[in-house]
C-alpha cells in the first residue's frame, strides 16, 4: 500500500505535536531518506534492461564475427598448406 504525500505530511505534524519539530525530521529523514527522488522506479529499470540487453547483444555479436574471423583464417591457412605441396 503506497502512502500519500497528504498522508505523510498529516503524520509529521502529528509528529511534531508529539515529539517534536527537531526529532520529527531526524525521524522522518530515516524513514524517507532525502535522496528518495534519486530511486529508481520501474520504468528506469525497464529502460536500463533494455539497454543492457542491446549492449549484450552487440557483445555476442562482435565476438560471434571475431569467432568466425578467426575460425575462417585457421580454416583457409590449414587448406593452403596442405593444398600448396599438391599443386607444386
């Protein structure tokens, strides 16, 4: 269940009244940290697996073409090598 701003804002002056302005914000300033606008929401981790995604993608698909690269290099060498002494 997500709490309201309005809802928060009701429990803090409940809270002052109580204990205090001073202590209300150290009390609140634990349980809502101040760099709570820096969290991430869903969306932002949609958009970053997304991107992850895309960046392992073209990680496999440049080392697939290295791989083959290498593999058609090997191939072609072990051929003229045993190709060359036949021909001559």
């Amino acid at each position: 269940m997500a709490v309201t701003e309005i809802e928060r804002t009701e429990l803090a002056n409940r809270l002052v009244l109580a204990i205090g302005k001073e202590a209300t914000e150290t009390l609140m300033n634990c349980i809502i940290p101040e760099g709570r606008d820096q969290l991430a929401t869903k969306d932002d981790l949609r958009v970053l697996s997304a991107e992850m995604r895309s960046y392992v993608d073209s990680a496999i698909s440049k080392h697939t073409r290295l791989i083959m690269t290498t593999m058609v290099g090997f191939m072609l060498t072990i051929w003229i090598t045993l190709l060359v002494p036949a021909i001559v």
